[in-house]
C-alpha cells in the first residue's frame, strides 16, 4: 500500500497521492526542474485528475512563466478537486482548499495591482487560514501542512509587518522532506541575517538533493550576504549549469547576482543579465 500512495511527505501511514504525482513533485522540488515539472503535470492531471498538488503545480509553474489565465485556472480546479477530497482524506482537503484560494489571491493581486487588490487578497488571506485551521485540527504536526503553513508564513513575513519568521521557522521544522523544509529554515534564517546558521541548514537541505540549483543559488545567496563573495561564485556558476531546467526570470536573477559577486558594477551586471537597472 506504502508504494501505491506514493506519498513524498509521509514515510509511516501515507496518503494516497499518487505515483505521476510524486513524480511531477519530486521533478520540481528534489531536482529543481521546472522545465521537467511543466512537462509532466499535464499528464498527471490525466491520469490521477482528483489529486489537487497537480493543479496547484500547474498554478504555480502558470505564475512563475507570468500566465495569469493558468493560474486563475488551475487554483480554481485546485479548490474544486480539493473540496471533493475533504469527502476522503480531509486534512489534505483542507490544506488544498487553502493553497487554491491562496492562489486565487496572487491572481487577484497580479491582475488588479496591490492598491486595488489588497482589500480581496486579504479577505482570501482570512479564508486560506480557516482552511488551515481545520487541517492543524485534523493533525497539528502533519510534514506535508507544516510545510505549506511554514512557507506561506515565510512568505508573510517579507510582505506583512505583524508576520513573524520564527513562527514560520519552527513550522517547517516539523516538515518533511528534508530538502525543502531545511531550504524554508534556511530561506527564514537569512531574512534574519542569522547567516551562519542558514548556512548549516542550506548545506542539510543540499546533503538531501545535492543536484538542485535552487539550492545551489540559496547558498550562493548566503554567502554572498555573509561578505563571502569570492566563496559565492562557484554555488553561482554552478546553480547556471543548470540553466536550461529554470524559469528564464530565475536565471536572469542568478547571472546578475553572480555578476555582483565578481565585484562588477550593478548597471553593467543588469545590462550582462538582461534584467532592468533599479
């Protein structure tokens, strides 16, 4: 049964996921290939079409590649395949609800600016949190909720005044799997500017899934903001090896910073990397 629900959070009494999914999960979060993740969530909503992560990927490989239309589709079916689930396996109902409506909210922001948007995304903001709340209740230390509840909480915490990082931190310790809940303490110890323990935790989220880009990058990031740069280059260079699997934005990103890193001036690093000067 264990190798049937091919659960990646989960490695005593798993959920039913689904094999195509776990594929499609692990492509995007244990190899960092996006490229690979667009290709398969189109047939894995086909063949396991009422598992609602498919269509939350979906909704989020749509913002990524700025296709607004994607992701207010796909975070609609997230919501409606995930209500279905509460029938079934309801803290996993609950949890999707939530990413849906989460996602419902980016739409709403992307496509109505943050001045227009904000008073909608916060009343979603009200509902995705009731939606959590009935999940925590189901099993407050369920890896897969205190992932999501740690990363949006993270997420928070660099937008929301009254969001609080260490909340989110202790939330994605109770996290699995591994690569990405030491990548969310590690992300949450940075916009600390606690640099030397973000580094420890990069480095066990890199012990984890030591072929990930997005990794390579957050400790070239890391470094970079412990005054390191020299020691940075080389996690830079390395994350663009793997160029072709990353969203063009992402790259852009990472060539300019990795520019900086060699001391270059910022404008001339915008001009090499195709980003605006800011």
């Amino acid at each position: 049964m264990a190798a049937q629900a091919a659960d990646p959070f989960r490695t005593t009494d798993p959920h039913d996921i689904g094999d195509q999914t776990e594929a499609v999960f692990k492509a995007l979060f244990y190899d960092g290939n996006y490229t690979a993740a667009q290709a398969l969530v189109g047939p894995a909503i086909a063949a396991e079409p009422g598992e609602p992560m498919n269509y939350a990927i979906a909704a989020a490989l749509g913002y990524l590649n700025q296709d607004v239309e994607q992701l207010a589709e796909q975070a609609r079916l997230t919501q409606q395949t995930a209500e279905a689930l509460k029938a079934t396996d309801p803290l996993r109902g609950h949890l999707y609800t939530a990413v849906g409506i989460f996602m419902e909210g980016a739409y709403v922001l992307q496509t109505q600016g943050v001045a227009r948007g904000t008073p909608a995304a916060l009343r979603m903001l009200q509902q995705v949190f009731s939606e959590l709340d009935a999940a925590e209740k189901i099993d407050p230390t369920d890896p897969e909720l205190s992932l999501f509840r740690g990363f949006m909480n993270l997420l928070l915490a660099v937008n929301l005044p009254f969001a609080n990082p260490d909340q989110a931190i202790a939330q994605l310790q109770n996290g699995f799997p591994p690569y990405l809940s030491h990548r969310g303490v590690a992300i949450g110890l940075r916009d600390l500017e606690r640099y030397s323990e973000a580094l420890v935790e990069v480095d066990k989220a890199l012990a984890a899934a030591p072929q990930n880009p997005d990794l390579m990058y957050l400790k070239a990031q890391i470094l970079f903001l412990q005054e390191q740069p020299a020691a940075s280059l080389p996690y830079y260079r390395s994350a663009l090896t793997y160029a072709d699997q990353l969203p063009a934005s992402t790259v852009r990103q990472i060539s300019f910073e990795s520019c900086l890193a060699e001391g270059v001036e910022g404008p001339v690093c915008s001009e090499r990397s195709g980003l605006n000067p800011s």
